[in-house]
C-alpha cells in the first residue's frame, strides 16, 4: 500500500480487500497512505464480506474522498451476507458530504448489500445530492435494508426519471 502512495502521479487505483478480519482500523490507515494521491481521478474500493467494518471505517474513507480535489469517479462496494453490517446512515451521510464537496465528480457506484440499518434519510440526501449535482452522469445505488421504506425508494427513482441516469440500480 505504501508503494502506491509513492506514485503521484496515479489516476486509477482499484482496491480489493476479501478478507472478513478487515477492521476500521486498517480502513483508516489504508486511507491516511492514499491521502498523497491528490491527481487520483477514479477509486474503486470492494470490501467483500465486510460484516467488520462499521460507520468509522465509511467516515474515514469519506475524509480520504474530501482530500482527492480532482476525484471523478468512485465506486463502493461492501457485499456482506451476514447479519452482523454495521453501516448506517450516519456513515453514508459523511459520503454525500464528501462527494458534495467534489467539484469533477460525474460517476457514483455505491453499493451496501447487508444488513446495514440504513433508512429513508439516506435514500433522501442521496436524492437531493444526485439532482443538485448536474455533473453526475453515470450512477448505481444498491442499498439493501429493511429499514428503507417504499417512500425511500421512490425518492431515488423519481430522480432516475428525471435525471435519464444511464446506469440506475435500487435494491429497497
């Protein structure tokens, strides 16, 4: 991981952790290593069975995206089958806030399959983010939890209607 950080000139890094023993504590300092990467353009981050990582973890990588001024492009993706996922909203919450603050940022994929405790917050400031945002073009949003309701739902679907989303996905 160090070694990637040493490259600054790098614009697409793609991490891929399958390992269900990985903390907050190594998803922080996985993102104090990338911080450097400021030409970063796309992240890709996969945390296969992630029934480990909590809210902290999300917040941690939510201050990394913060930090990548010239980010485009960023894919999430925690599959965790178990019914231990700790994510809720509070940790998808400082991701709009950090992508909010992103001024290139055209491509969301987030994807928390689990049994996060999500809610309608979420699906709403989601919502309010990708129709504020006109730069934001390509979008997959799965969030699997039963605390999102139908009115949830609906609210990311009204904005794949009015938005014509290329690539639109919600798993309520």
């Amino acid at each position: 991981m160090k070694a990637i950080a040493s490259l600054p000139s790098l614009v697409h890094l793609l991490i891929s952790f399958s390992e269900s023993s990985f903390t907050d504590e190594m998803v922080k300092s996985m993102c104090t290593i990338l911080r450097p990467l400021t030409k970063l353009l796309s992240l890709k981050l996969f945390f296969v069975s992630s029934e480990i990582i909590t809210d902290e973890g999300i917040i941690a990588v939510s201050e990394l995206l913060s930090q990548l001024i010239n980010l485009k492009s960023f894919l999430l993706d925690m599959d965790n089958y178990n019914e231990t996922g700790k994510v809720s909203d509070v940790g998808v919450l400082h991701l709009v806030s950090a992508i909010q603050t992103l001024r290139h940022f055209s491509s969301l994929n987030l994807s928390l399959y689990g049994h996060t405790t999500l809610s309608d917050e979420s699906t709403e400031r989601l919502a309010e983010l990708l129709l504020a945002r006109v730069s934001i073009v390509e979008v997959v949003v799965n969030l699997l939890s039963s605390n999102v309701t139908k009115d949830g739902d609906a609210k990311l679907k009204s904005v794949e209607e009015a938005r014509y989303f290329q690539t639109f996905g919600i798993d309520g």
